[in-house]
C-alpha cells in the first residue's frame, strides 16, 4: 500500500467490511463475532469506539462509558478518525505478516491502545483531564501500554507488539515512527525538565530508553536495548548503552 495511495476513512471502512464478510463466509464460527465486531457497525467511527470498549471495559457499565467517550470524540474531531486510519495502513505497510486491515484492527493491542491515546488526548484538551487519565490507565492495566494524554503522537504511527511501552508526558513522536515492545520515553530527573522530540520515520527497537531534552532526528534507528540521552542527528542509527552514533549519512559536500 503506497504511502500516495492511503484510503479515506470510508474507503478503509468498505475495505475492511469487505473483509470480513469473506472471513465470515469461510469460517461461520468467527464470522459471528465478526457481525458484533464489524458488520453491525455502520461506519468505522462506530466500529472503532466499539472496539475501544470492549478492550478497556471489564464490564458491560464500563464498556459502553469507554464506546461512548471514544464515539464523542471521533465524531466532533474526524481528524481523529482518519488518524487512525493511517495507524491502520501503516502496519500492513510495515508489517511483511500482515495481508490485510482487519487482523491488526481485531487483535494488535498496539493499534487499540494508540486509538484509545487519541481519545484521551482530546478529552485532556477539551477539559475532561480526570476521563483522560482513566483512558490511560485502563490501557496501561489491560494492554500494557502507556502514553500521557499531554503527548503528541502523529499520524501512521505502529507501536509493534507493544508490551511494555511508556511515553511520558509532553513527549513528541512523529509521523510514521515504529516503536517495538518495553520502550520508555520520557523526562529525566534533572531541571528544567523537558520531553524527547522523535522526529519522522524514527524506528525505535525493544527494550530502547530515550530520556530528557533530546531530539531524534527524521528516519534514525535506536537500536535494541539502547540508552539515549543526548541527540541523535537524523539518518544515523544509535546502539549502546550509552549510546554510540553509526552508520550517519556523509555530509553533503560543498558545492
């Protein structure tokens, strides 16, 4: 799927309807859950907020306040929701396992957890901080993930099996960056304090620490395991605790 050929929200949704009524023609069993899950639904903001519930929600009371917050949100912000489309795309584009949307839309928690991101986001900016905190709670306790309602995320952002991430608050992440499992990023304990900045196209690997005033720059590599608390220029690849700098693109030279 080419980055020039991203589906609109409502191209996504009959893509992924599409989908699922041919998994449901071939397996009848799952196709009954799919009708709860996908094809009762009538758009993907229904869907979506749906699915948001469900995986946050313990019970019935809980499920359908999580829906509801989520269904609010994305409806007077669509932005939201296309957001969330590009999130989508991009893991069957990053992802060689993956063949189509609906498989990372049902069952990647990393997809679930930065949908549920984007519903606290909006909350905290739009002053309901104690629903916002409660989104991000919920999604630490039942899908291990962490990010602050003050981050920013952009957009085709794919948080790669997702155990174990922390972002902290005030923290950037920008478009197209993939962040693998038990990943912290976040503010050291010196003053002032003051959050990462990963710019574009970042790949940050497992087990990988980013940690104060520092900038990533657009399309670098932070290896696994990796401890970063000093800038990284853009194009290089960090490893190491500390970190150490390689394989930097040559400068251009002086014309």
């Amino acid at each position: 799927m080419a980055e020039a050929a991203i589906m609109t929200s409502e191209n996504l949704w009959q893509e992924i309807r599409a989908e699922a009524q041919r998994a449901a023609a071939a397996d009848p069993v799952f196709g009954r859950a799919l009708v709860g899950l996908i094809l009762a639904h009538d758009d993907f903001t229904a869907a979506l907020a749906d699915l948001i519930g469900r995986r946050l929600g313990g019970r019935a009371i809980e499920r359908e306040r999580f829906a509801t917050f989520s269904r609010d949100a994305f409806r007077r912000h669509p932005d939201l929701i296309e957001a969330a489309g590009r999130d989508l795309q991009a893991i069957v584009r990053s992802d060689p396992a993956i063949a189509g949307l609906l498989p990372p839309l049902l069952h990647f928690k990393g997809y679930v957890a930065l949908q549920a991101w984007r519903v606290s986001n909006w909350l905290w900016h739009h002053d309901h901080r104690d629903a916002a905190l409660l989104f991000q709670n919920e999604a630490s306790n039942v899908l291990q993930v962490s990010i602050h309602p003050t981050a920013s995320v952009g957009s085709s952002v794919y948080l790669d099996h997702a155990t174990g991430i922390v972002i902290g608050a005030n923290v950037v992440i920008g478009d197209g960056t993939t962040i693998l499992q038990n990943v912290s990023i976040g503010r050291n304990g010196e003053l002032p304090t003051r959050s990462p900045r990963i710019s574009r196209g970042v790949f940050i690997g497992s087990g990988a620490t980013i940690l104060g005033d520092v900038r990533i720059g657009d399309f670098a590599k932070i290896g696994a395991g990796t401890v970063v608390t000093s800038d990284v220029p853009g194009g290089c690849t960090a490893i190491g605790n500390p970190a150490r700098l390689t394989n930097c693109p040559e400068p251009a030279s002086a014309a």
